[in-house]
C-alpha cells in the first residue's frame, strides 16, 4: 500500500546504528513528519504508532551516495533517474549526490534549475547535483551556490570530459570557486603522465588500464590540485582516490590545516589491478584505474583510521555492448550504486574493519561533509530515510534482477552479505524488498 502521509511508527526488537554507532536492543519512534522522534530503549510508543517489530535485524540510516552518474538530461539510453533511483534503493541509499558529465553539463543558474524541477516526480530518492566547474561556468557560479553541494571539476579526461588543459585554467576555475564560495570536488588525474604513459607502452602494457592510467598520474594531479588549492583558498575535495599515495597527500595536507578531504570509492577497496585487467569485456575498467594490492590495503587502512572518512560509488552506467567494444573504445566506469550496502559489508570483512567505520563511510561522513543536514544518522530531528538490514544472510549478485538499466555488475556472482529488506524515504515505504513501492518520491536538497 502506498501512503499519502507517512505514518507514525515504533520500532522495535533489533539493533539500530545511528550513523556513527551501534545500539543494541534499541527503538526508533519516527513521527508523522517524516522525522526521527527519539532513539533509546523501552520507547513510549504514542497511541497513533504502528508497532514494527524487525526480528532481529539492523536498522540505519538511508545511505548517502556522495557520485554517482544518472545522465539525466541528455543521456538516459544508458540510465535516467528513474532506473537510477530504483537502483540506488537497492542498494539501500535514499540521497545521491550526482554528477552530470555528459552534455548539457551543468554551468548554469538555469540549466540547474531545469535539471532540479525535471527530476520531480521521476526521483525514487532524494538528489543533490553538482554544479560543472568548466570555463563555461566563469561568472556564473555565484548563481548556483545555493543549487549545489559543490561543484565539480575533471583535472584528466575521463570517459564524457576532457579535463582541464593546464595549470593557469585550474587556478581560474578554482579562483572562481573560492570567490563565490563554493567547494571544488575533482576528479584528479594528470593529461601529461598519462600521455608520457600511453608513449612508452609495449604492446601489452598499452591493453593494461593501470599502466595507461598509473598511480604517478593521480598523485601528480593531487598534489597539483592542493597547490593550486591553498594558493587561491579553495575548499576542495578529491573524489574517489584510488592510491595510497594520493591518499597519503590529501590527509597530510588536512593535517596541516587546509580545508582538503577526500574519499574513495568501493572498487579501490575491494579489487585489484590484476583482477581488473584479467575481467572480461572491460568490466572493471574505470577512472581512475584500478591499482595494486598495497593501494587497496593502504586505502583501507586510512578508511579504518578515519584519515579517508568517505566512500562514494563512482556509479557510471555504459550498455555492455559499449563496454564489450576493444580495450582502448570501451567507455569507462560500471554501475554500483545498486548493490552499495552489501560492498561496504564485504569492505568491512576483508580488511577486517570496524562496521561502524565503514557504515559511517557511506552515511554521516558524507552528509558532514556536504552538508546535507537531517541526512545520514538516526537522532531526533533526522530525515526518517531508514533502511532494515539482514547482515547475515549471504546472497548471490545477479546482474539481471537489477534494477538499474545497465543490467550488468562487475561483481555479478559475487557472495555478499547486509541486502536490503525494506526502506523508508521520509518515513514513507519506498522499497519492499524486491522492488520500488508507490510513485517517486524524491525531493531535491538544494535550495536548502
Ligand atoms: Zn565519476
């Protein structure tokens, strides 16, 4: 049943994690706002509360996925909000944080304006899209500061973008950002190591992602980004952070004082160079590329000590017919949105971390750091946007039960744990275990 007004509920008999913590044998009475009424045990449930007993299993906070790729408008062949959305549930996430890389890119006051009113309606979850920090956006940002979490700019080319040309452009795009304000997120690899790269190659090496695309790219993109950063007083942070030493330079920089955060993403945890090179039809092939075994444990370990606090998906949706096309013409990047919880489950375990450390990744570290209020923990006041967890039982991926359109996983057939049974949106039922519940009913978080 769908629910016009979402109704007020206590819940109860399981664990909650709040964001940053477990609680054990603990409640949650949401009310008929859509908010967190109270946490804690042995809750009063009011007279008009509908009793939800959870059996047992674990309830947190909807999941923040800070990038993702939905290409609406322009490109939705390859996905769209609406196949993005259901996905995103899924995988247990109810705000995405998106990112449009394919034309019209979003370097206007209006064309964000379009983009946010085109979405209502359409959106299962709630959405965030960054602005595109490009020259065509030189005078404008001013207008979209109060549309956008940050604005996002391609330091190397990537799969849709051609990246920054030099150094005197990236010190005009992130002046611009700093007068109006607004933090700069990057995708950070450097033009010319790949290109010295790809002069060099043997044969062999040019069909190898990690050769074409090496760590010294990264981390000389990084550190030329921090410069820049620091000089004009930009905020910036480094998406999805792929070596350990690009890492390392972001949380020294941090230490010294500079408003510079990072995050990674799950497929630098979880997979390695030779794994992606060896998968068929260029499925793990992303920007930046897979690294060694050492990069995925030195990520891991600055995740586990809070230095690299957030985890975004990267989620890039191509047709398999396009990713099946020769090494040097397959697009990059793969879908993963849709099965984000239980990655971060598998996070945890490989790398034997805290699960608080690892949910946190992917709930209130990157609410904080884009300032998404209500967003990401269960406390009194917070979004109801809850999600019900079994963390036990292991499933199998299957790349055509799916929800989004792609229809594809790099981890298809993969044993994971931590899917999904059920999610709220606002304290509205929006998922029920197999698939989307009720019409859309995402709402945009810009303007605040
Ligand atoms: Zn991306």
């Amino acid at each position: 049943m769908t629910e016009d007004k979402p109704v007020s509920r206590l819940f109860r008999g399981g664990r909650i994690f709040d964001g940053r913590q477990f609680h054990e044998n603990s409640e949650i009475r949401c009310g008929g706002d859509g908010l967190v009424v109270e946490v804690g045990q042995n809750l009063t449930p009011a007279p008009e509360d509908e009793i939800v007993d959870i059996e047992g299993h674990l309830l947190m906070p909807g999941l923040v996925d800070c990038h993702v790729h939905f290409r609406e408008p322009g490109l939705e062949r390859k996905e769209g909000y609406s196949t993005g959305s259901a996905g995103a549930l899924h995988g247990g996430v109810t705000t995405v944080l998106e990112i449009q890389n394919n034309p019209p890119l979003m370097v206007s006051r209006e064309l964000l304006e379009a983009k946010l009113e085109g979405l209502k309606g359409v959106s299962r979850v709630d959405y965030a899209p960054y602005g595109s920090l490009t020259l065509d956006a030189i005078g404008a940002l001013a207008g979209m500061t109060s549309l956008c979490p940050a604005v996002k700019c391609f330091l190397g080319c990537s799969t849709g973008a051609g990246g920054v040309k030099s150094r005197d452009e990236m010190k005009a795009l992130f002046t611009e950002a700093a007068g109006a304000g607004i933090q700069v997120v990057a995708h950070c690899e450097d033009n010319a190591v790949m290109e010295r790269a790809s002069q060099i190659a043997s044969p062999d090496e040019a069909l190898r992602h990690d050769f074409m695309r090496p760590s010294e790219a990264e981390i000389v993109s990084i550190r030329d980004a921090i410069e820049v950063a620091e000089e004009v007083g930009t905020r910036l942070h480094v998406f999805h952070i792929s070596s350990e030493a690009g890492a390392r330079l972001v949380v020294e920089a941090a230490k010294q004082g500079f408003p510079v955060t990072g995050s990674t993403a799950p497929h630098y945890l979880l997979l390695t160079g030779d794994e992606a090179h060896e998968a068929p039809e260029n499925r793990m092939k992303v920007n930046p590329s897979v690294k060694s075994p050492d990069d995925r444990r030195g990520l891991a370990k600055l995740l586990g000590e809070g230095l690299l606090p957030v985890v975004g998906t990267d989620h890039a949706p191509h047709p398999l017919d396009e990713k099946r096309r020769p090494y040097s013409k397959a697009p990059s990047g793969f879908p993963s949105v849709d099965i984000l919880l239980p990655l971060m489950f598998a996070v945890a375990d490989r790398h034997d971390l805290p699960l608080e450390t690892v949910l946190s990744a992917v709930t209130s570290a990157p609410a904080e750091e884009f300032g998404l209020s209500g967003k990401g923990a269960l406390a009194p006041g917070c979004s109801a946007d809850l999600v019900l967890v079994d963390t036990e039982s292991v499933f199998q991926v299957d790349e055509s039960l799916l929800p989004s359109r792609s229809k594809w996983s790099p981890y298809h057939g993969w044993e994971l744990r931590g899917r999904p049974l059920k999610v709220w949106l606002r304290g509205r039922p929006v998922w029920d275990g197999s698939g989307p519940v009720g019409v859309p009913l995402g709402r945009p978080l810009f303007p605040k």
